[in-house]
C-alpha cells in the first residue's frame, strides 16, 4: 500500500509520528527523503506537498493521504476523508484591520479579500466579493491597501493581532485527515481504523486508585465518561482499587478532586489503542 505523507511543514513530524505510534515501524526519512518503507507492514510512505496530496489520492498514484482538511477542501479533489487525526488543528477565519467598521460577513459584499484559499473564500463569503490570490504574509495585505480583509488559518490568533487585525468569522475547522478514494481498498480502511484507534488513545489516560469503600460513591460520581469505572477488592479490608479511562484533557482537574475527595495511590498512565 502507498500513503502520501507531508514532505516539509508544520504536518511533516506529526505524521511520521502517527505511522510510528500506529506500530508501522517506519524507516526514519532524511530530510531529502522522497518516499520511506515501514519495518512491520507493505506500506510505502511516499513524501509530497502536503497541497498535492489530494491529487495524488484522486489520480490512484497513492491507496490514501495525509493532509489539511482546508487543502482537501481548496483543491475541490473527489476524495473521501478516512479519518480525523487530531493534529494540525486551526481554522480559517476572515479578519479586517482593527480599525475596520465590519462586524460580520455580510458586509463584506463586494469587498476585495487577498488569501491564499480562493476557492474556499469564493465559496464560504457571501457573493459579489473580489479576490487578490496572494501566497505568503496574507497578513500585511490590508495594511499595503491591497485588500480589506484577508482569509487565512489562524490557530491561536496571535498572528492577526500582532499584525492589527481582528477576526470576523470562522470559515471552516480544518484538522489533518487522512484521505482516500471515493472506494478505497481495504488495506486503506484498514490503516483508517488504525488510526483512529491511536487518535482516540492520545485523547486518553487509564486512571486507577485506591479508595476506602464507603468513599467510592463520591469518587465514582467524580469519573466522567461513557464506560463505568472498574471497582476491584484489595486485600485490606473496606479499601477498593478503582480503574478508569478519562479524558486527557480532565486530568488537570481531576486528580486534584480525586485526592479531596479520598483517592489514594492515585496511577495514570497513557493508553497505546482504543477500540470498540
Ligand atoms: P505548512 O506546510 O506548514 O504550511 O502547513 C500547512 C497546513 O498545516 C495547513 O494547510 C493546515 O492544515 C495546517 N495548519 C495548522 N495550523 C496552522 C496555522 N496556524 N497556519 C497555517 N497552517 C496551519
């Protein structure tokens, strides 16, 4: 099987580390590297811009691809997103200068939009709008007088404020995702599953401590999540150990919780795969 896989940019590690973490086993590219092989599977990982890939996966050239939601999306490709993966999180947002009059997207009829997203832009503003394709430093368009607005990927917005700018609307959320035809092979589906079940996994921490009997019910209403927790006998009488899985991003306010609460030898540990 053949994955395309960003060759540079901010999804290039993150990938290779999914198909590391989903136990692959890939050979470590070199920063040249135009393909690597995987030690554990028949899959070659070839290396492309991470803008081509949708064609690659539409033209058969490759069984599935990693790429951005917001490239799938701009390029218009006839492929079918096979899983989210979780990283390479942002969204494209429509921003004017600060100074600006505009409120939200409606007024901006007829205005001219530089961005490096034409189609999307076309598609997601209301029409008439203008637009001035520009690829790179989209930022300082409005204040060269190129444009009035911009849209562009923002994740923590730290970029349009530096550059005086204020969002108006988000576009669209964009995520890397894997990719694949229309009908994709099974080994395609199959990586697909794989990948979500690591993606799932890095979302969360199996959690065990001990607690005495009569405070489990306190505890137990603490463990958010749809699976009930584990509740286990010790050896010292009126003591339960409870296991658990809960959301990566809760620990912080958890355990504190948990120990108020009556939590002892409190464990956590990170989960390889979830599935089912
Ligand atoms: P790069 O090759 O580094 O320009 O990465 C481009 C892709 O990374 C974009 O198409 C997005 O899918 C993703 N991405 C995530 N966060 C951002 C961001 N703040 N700015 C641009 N791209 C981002």
């Amino acid at each position: 099987m053949r994955i395309a896989v960003p060759s540079k940019g901010r999804l290039r590690e993150p990938s290779i580390q999914l198909i590391q973490d989903a136990g692959l086993g890939p050979e470590t590219p070199s920063d040249r590297a135009l393909a690597f092989p995987c030690r554990n599977a028949p899959v070659e990982a070839l290396l492309v811009r991470a803008d081509d890939v949708p064609e690659y996966v539409q033209d058969g050239v490759v069984d599935c691809g990693i790429t951005g939601l917001d490239i799938v999306r701009e390029r218009g490709a006839d492929v079918e997103v096979l899983a989210e993966l979780g990283f390479g999180a942002c969204s494209l947002q429509v921003a004017v200068p600060m100074e600006s009059e505009v409120t939200d997207v409606e007024m901006l009829r007829g205005a001219r939009v530089a961005t490096s997203f034409p189609a999307l832009a076309r598609e997601l503003l209301p029409a008439p709008i203008e637009i001035a394709d520009v690829h790179g430093s989209v930022e300082l368009a409005p204040r060269l007088g190129l444009a009035d607005a911009i849209v562009d990927l923002v994740s923590s917005g730290s970029t349009l404020r530096t550059n005086g700018l204020r969002s108006v609307a988000v576009l669209l959320e964009s995520q890397a995702v894997l990719v694949g035809p229309r009908e994709p092979a099974a080994d395609a589906v199959q990586l697909a599953g794989v990948f979500r079940s690591v993606v799932e996994a890095r979302g969360a921490r199996y959690l065990m401590l001990n607690a005495p009997e009569d405070k489990l019910a306190a505890i137990c209403a603490l463990v958010p999540g749809s699976r009930a927790p584990s509740v286990l006998p010790l050896s010292e009488p009126g003591m339960v150990a409870v296991h658990s899985l809960i959301p990566a991003a809760d620990v912080w306010r958890l355990l504190p919780e948990l120990e108020a609460a009556g939590a002892t030898s409190i464990l956590l540990v990170p989960v390889e795969r979830m599935l089912g």
